[in-house]
C-alpha cells in the first residue's frame, strides 16, 4: 500500500494529534472498526464518514490531500466515478446535492439487482 494513501494520512493525522483509534472514533461518532479499515485501506469511507472524521481532527480534504482524480481501486466504475463528481464539487453544500443524488442512484441499481437475481 502506497504511503500516501488517505487511510495511511488519517493514521499519520491522527497520531501526530496523539488519538487512539478509539478515541479517534468517539470523537467522529464511529465505530472504531471504521477507522482501523480506513487506516489499513480495507475500507474507502463514505462522504459522510470521512467527514465525520476529518471534523474531528478539525480538517479537510484539502488538508490530507485527497486528489480523487488519482484515486485508484478495484471497486465497480460507479464508485469512482461517484467519487470523482463528488470532488468535483465548488462548495458544501453543491457536494451534498450531489452525495443525494449518488446516493439515490445507489439505491435504484441495488433494487434493479435484487431483481435480476430472483
């Protein structure tokens, strides 16, 4: 895993602020199993996961560097591309829209699955 990976910025963040995992999770209202996967880069955290946890390092994403353009994964093209229009956003409150949009397209592939698979 490459060193300058979100999950491995967050862990560096975080212990340069002296938080546990734990603690890192009690202040974002996380699991701690949440921030143990981001670090480890088993787990790609949503909009609103990762901000939870960059407010409570007091960040943002332009704080840890997080270039989604450069993002690379095995995940299905709908992730990344969801990802890339989410940075693509000017403001706040343009992400939001466009996280309930991503989100609602979610929602309506993974009821046309279940079809499909019965």
């Amino acid at each position: 895993m490459a060193k300058d990976t979100l999950g491995q910025k967050i862990k560096q963040i975080r212990k340069s602020k002296n938080l546990t995992q734990f603690q890192l999770a009690e202040l974002a209202g996380i699991n701690e199993k949440h921030i143990s996967k981001i670090e480890t880069g088993v787990y790609f955290p949503t909009y609103n996961t990762l901000n939870k946890v960059l407010n409570a390092l007091n960040l943002n994403i332009d704080d840890v560097g997080l270039d989604f353009s450069k993002f690379h994964a095995n995940d299905n093209p709908f992730y990344i591309k969801s990802i890339q229009i989410i940075n693509s956003a000017q403001n706040e409150q343009e992400m939001e829209y466009y996280y309930g949009i991503l989100r609602q397209a979610q929602k309506g592939i993974d009821i046309i699955k279940s079809i499909e698979n019965k």
